[in-house]
C-alpha cells in the first residue's frame, strides 16, 4: 500500500448476517483507513449485501489501494463460525489485524488512537484492551459504567479485545463464545501479552441491526435502563449525518421503572 499517515497496515475482520441497519457505518468508520479488509456474509437476508457491496465501491474510491476480499457464504450452524475467523487469519499478511462486527462504529480519534499502537508496542505485545460505549434505547444514549462485568487486565467494565498480533492463534469454542487461544490459553487471561487502550467504539449491539429485526448474529436482548446522553460530538462522524430516532416513550417509561428496580435492588 502507499506511503499514507492516515491509513495503517492492519486487516480488518468482519463476519455479518442480516445487519443493514448499521453496517454501512461500521465500515465506513474504519476501512478507509486500513490497508486490508475480509469480509464474510454467512447468509443475509435482509440487505446486509447490497448495502455492503455499494459501500465497497464508496470505499475504494476513498481509499483506492485497499486490498477487500468478500465473500458471500452460507452456513449450517453457529458453530462454523470459529472455523470462519481461523480461516480469516489464515488470509491474512498483515502483522495486524482488526476485528469489526456490524454493529461497531469508531469515531475517527478513538480509532487512530487505537491503530497507532501497531507501530509502537513491543513485540510481546500480542492484543490490546480497548474500551466500549453500548448504546441503550437509541444511538444517543449508553449504559453507564456500572453496567460493564467484563474483567481484562485488572480492570473491570465496558471491555473488548478488537486489535491484535498476526500470530499462531487457534480458534476454540462456539459463537459467540469462541476465544483466540495462544499457547493453548485464551489470549484474554494471559496478561503479559496484552497491552491497554483507553481508545472505545460505539456498540450497537442492543438495538435493532436489522430491518427483519431477527435472525442477527449475536443478537442482544434488550436493556432498559435511562442511560447517559452522550455528547454532542461523539457520535462518530460517519452517523452524523443519518436522522436516527429517538427512543419511544414506551421506552422512556421501561427504563424508568427498571432503573428503580436495579436501585432498589442494590439498597438490599
């Protein structure tokens, strides 16, 4: 790839199923600034597909040299889908690589930030924890931090693993609980191959990603709660322009009612 300060020689890794309501974003969020992307559909029905393939050709015009490989398959079961990711590693020539599902959308800073460690983290370095923003009712509101259980590195809250080394991961376990394992260990509990971020992506994983509204990967149930509005500029650039709805009073009453249980609760 050419000589470019604004793009990085990372692969992206992205395994979708009927998400086309944000798709679109989650790419645009981040493959005009990386060197390779793969891309698999397992199936969609919705139109996961069409909108994916015209935000290709929107890339490429962006980023001319990016390398894109997709492909459009179908799979039998859930558990195929750890074989998919050992498959994407294998594609891959890059020294690092990227996960992104459908449902994650950086902000241009958060993600540089995240990027530029590939050119700065010793070797023994094989994964970065990052930080996540979940979005609850509508793209404008996220879980405060006492919501986030996931413990990595020590810490304990809204955390991911999306960046991580080139290296002789084996993929164990059925989605959505498959872990890259190295040196017959998760990669998630071996501390002193990780390094951490303070970098976060939005994540709309409990919202509705597909105009069917069923059949998503990893579809989330629905959480209740009023939230935190995030600020007027982070929601990443690429949304911005998009009216997104605002949640329902129905929804507005629901989270009322479980904020005060969960408080509640807690006073016991």
């Amino acid at each position: 790839m050419k000589n470019n300060m604004n793009t990085f020689d990372v692969t992206v890794h992205v395994i979708v199923k009927n998400e086309d309501q944000f798709v679109a974003y989650a790419l645009k969020s981040v493959l005009p600034f990386v060197s390779h992307a793969i891309i698999y559909d397992t199936g969609s029905t919705d139109d996961t597909v069409v909108i994916i393939e015209r935000q290709l050709i929107s890339i490429k015009k962006e980023n001319p040299d990016i390398d894109i490989i997709f492909d459009k398959l179908s799979i039998k079961d859930k558990s195929e889908i750890k074989e998919l990711r050992q498959r994407q590693l294998e594609q891959t020539r890059t020294d690092w690589f990227l996960l992104l599902d459908g449902d994650e959308v950086w902000p241009q800073k958060q993600l540089f930030k995240l990027l530029q460690l590939t050119k700065e983290l010793s070797t023994n370095k094989l994964a970065v924890v990052n930080q996540t923003r979940n979005c609850v009712g509508d793209v404008w509101h996220i879980l405060p931090p006492n919501f986030g259980k996931y413990q990595l590195l020590g810490k304990k809250g809204h955390l991911n693993i999306r960046l991580m080394r080139r290296v002789n991961f084996q993929l164990q376990g059925v989605y959505p609980n498959e872990s890259y394992f190295f040196q017959n260990q998760p990669i998630n509990i071996q501390d002193k191959y990780l390094a951490y971020c303070d970098a976060w992506y939005l994540h709309l994983s409990h919202l509705i990603r597909s105009s069917q509204k069923k059949h998503v990967l990893g579809r989330r149930k629905t959480i209740y709660s009023r939230g935190i509005k995030i600020a007027d500029g982070d929601l990443p650039k690429v949304m911005r322009s998009k009216n997104f709805p605002q949640r329902s009073f129905y929804y507005e009453i629901m989270a009322t009612i479980y904020d005060l249980i969960r408080k509640f609760n807690e006073g016991i």
